[in-house]
C-alpha cells in the first residue's frame, strides 16, 4: 500500500521535474509529452490510492493519522504542482494551451469507455444471437428426431 503511494508520488514529482527542466528549452508541446504522461499517471496514481478501499489487513492502517495525513497531503501537492504545471505551458506556448491538453485527454478517455461500452454490448448482443441459433438448432434436432422416431415407429407397426 505505501509503496503504491510512493511510486505515484516519485512518478508525479519526476514529472514535474522534467517539465521544469524542459519546458524552457522545448519549441512544442510533443518535447514534453512524455512527462506530462508522466504527470498525469503519478496524479492517477495518488488519487487512487487516496479512493482506494482498504485491504482487510490493513484495515486499521487506513484509519490512522499518518496515512490519512499522508493521503490528504499527497492529493493537495499533486494538485498544487498540477496548477503550476498549467501555468508554466501557459506562459510557454500560450494562454489556454494546458486547458486544450486537459479537455483532449478527457474527450480521449471518454471515447476510449465509450467504445469499451460498445464492444462489450456486442459481444452480449453476440452471445444473445448464438444462445437464440443454438435454442433453434436444438428444436429444429429434437422435431427431425421425433418425426424419424414416429415414422419409424407407424412402419414397425404396420409390417
């Protein structure tokens, strides 16, 4: 559990380092892409772990000051580190460009669940249809059976 946290927050902070570092030198938005990537899973990390049910063993952990104060403050530097980030690429590449970044990635994540969404409703769809046919096949198999047996039965009965 503590380690999960820890690898969200080391992932987080090395992202922001990284954008720090590069963000003067970079001419596009791609030369920092794979450490906003970064910073977003450390965030997805932090929050995680933050929302995240406790296990029945560390049931009591989950209580205790250390780790809510932990958590708590965790979420509160991610998101404090988050709006400095929006700032500097910002001033870097212009008013509204980490608004863009933000609303893309959300527009991208949606259709990513919503495509999820639709293929597990074919799938159902499909096991529907198969479960039909089968349903079919299977009367159609028990009528030709029965009607061999009748037939075979009325000629039994007339020789």
């Amino acid at each position: 559990m503590i380690a999960e946290t820890l690898a969200g927050i080391a992932l987080f902070k090395s992202a922001v380092d990284g954008i720090k570092g590069a963000i003067g030198t970079a001419n596009d938005v791609s030369e920092i892409a794979s450490y906003i990537d970064k910073l977003f899973e450390g965030e997805k990390q932090v929050q995680e772990r933050r929302n995240k049910k406790a296990s029945a063993a560390g049931l009591a952990d989950q209580f205790g000051v250390e780790t809510v104060a932990s958590e708590i403050i965790d979420a509160k530097l991610a998101k404090e580190k988050m709006y400095e980030i929006s700032q500097l690429v910002d001033l870097r590449f212009g008013p509204g460009t980490w608004r863009s970044i933000v609303d893309e990635r959300a527009r991208r994540i949606q259709e990513a669940k919503e495509m999820a969404a639709a293929a597990r409703k074919k799938k159902m769809q499909e096991a529907k249809e198969f479960e039909e046919n089968m349903k079919q096949v299977v009367l159609v198999s028990t009528v030709v059976v029965l009607s061999v047996v009748f037939f075979v039965f009325l000629f039994s009965i007339m020789l």
